[in-house]
C-alpha cells in the first residue's frame, strides 16, 4: 500500500496518509488510456458544420447564358459548385461524434494514470487550501511551497472560489501555469496534461471511494 506525506499549505509536514493500492498501485494500461482519451476528445465535438448544397444556397435560379451557339461551356446555374460563391459537393452536414465509453474503462485509465503519476512523483496531497483573497501571487507562493512543478492542476473536494479566482491569471502561458478542478468534473485530459497533480486529503478520500 503506497503511504505519501501530506503537506500544508506552508509546505510542513502534516503527517502521513496510505493510499489505496488499487487506485495508485494498479497495472500500466496505455491502450485503455488511449481508448479513453480519444472517447472524450470525440465528446467534445460539437458536429455542428454545415456546408450549403445546390438547394439551399441562394440565388441562380435563373440560366447564365444561352445553351447554344455562345462559344461558352454549358451552364444551368451561377450557384453550381463550379461557380464562385456556388454550392458545396459533398461538404460536411451536422453530426454526432458521440462514443460512449463504459464507466469499468474509464476508471481503470484514471487508475492507470494515477498509478504511473504517483511512480514519477507527480502527485502531492495537501492537509487543505484556504485563501483569505483571491490574489495570484498566493497560489504562487503555495506552488512553490508545496513543490509543484510544471503545469499543475489542484484538485479540491469543492468549489473553491478564491482559488478559482486567483488561478485566473496563470493560463498556459504564464510561468507557472495552474488549473483549479473539482473531484467530480476532473476529467482524463486534465490528468494527461498536467506536470503536477495537487489534491486536497478530502478530495484524495473522495477519489478513491470513487475508483476503489
């Protein structure tokens, strides 16, 4: 059973927590990662492209110019998609990109990545996180108390809004970029592109009894 140190906010120690080794010592799966990551980016499609066939684009409904006798290429319609501004041949029509995962995949690549998270030391559990004001310079001070590194995500039990506002500010493109999710709506994609994964000691207890 893996035992991990749990931190305060100042970066003490706060005692010791075991993990559960079904969660963080399960067995490496990339392919289930895999499956279940392209499931969700899939999810995120929203299939709402549409392109205008010869019915729907406007205009053209009368003929360009005499069948005959012109010198001219036959045309029927200046909407015909050779035409500049003419309709669309095949183009994409809305769609649903929904793929449905079952909820036994989904968990074992959440173990999976927790599990390979916590062998390269990429996890770090914290006693709690309370901000008297949502200020930037707070939670980057409590990064680099606690040690993180990277772009990090803090994952708490509850919305925490002074966090989430403090965190406004350190998008992908500051220094130290940083993400505030709740237990709940943490998703694979956010545990894949995270450097360093910070979770409260309620919302570890929560994710385990979840994935336990």
């Amino acid at each position: 059973m893996p035992v991990v140190t749990i931190k305060n906010q100042q970066g003490g120690d706060a005692g010791t927590v075991d993990l559960a080794s079904g969660v963080f010592a399960a067995e490496q799966n990339a392919v289930l990662v895999r499956e279940v990551y392209n499931a969700y980016m899939q999810n995120q499609r929203q299939g709402t492209h549409k392109t205008k066939t010869r019915g729907l684009v406007s205009g053209g409904g009368k003929k360009p110019w005499k069948q005959k006798h012109t010198g001219r290429a036959r045309q029927g319609s200046i909407r015909a998609p050779q035409w500049r501004h003419g309709a669309i041949i095949f183009g994409p029509v809305p769609r649903d990109y929904r793929e449905k995962i079952n909820s036994k995949k989904k968990q074992g690549a959440f173990r999976a990545l927790l599990s390979a998270k916590l062998e390269r030391g990429e996890v770090i559990v914290v006693d709690a996180i309370s901000l008297d004001a949502p200020k930037t310079k707070s939670v980057v001070a409590f990064r680099a108390a606690v040690g993180a590194k990277g772009k990090t995500l803090i994952v708490t039990a509850e919305k925490n809004e002074n966090l989430v506002r403090a965190t406004a500010n350190l998008g992908s493109s500051a220094a130290t970029p940083t993400r505030v999710g709740v237990v709940n709506a943490v998703s694979i994609f956010d545990l894949l592109t995270c450097d360093t994964l910070v979770v409260t000691k309620d919302a570890l207890n929560s994710l385990q009894e979840r994935l336990s």
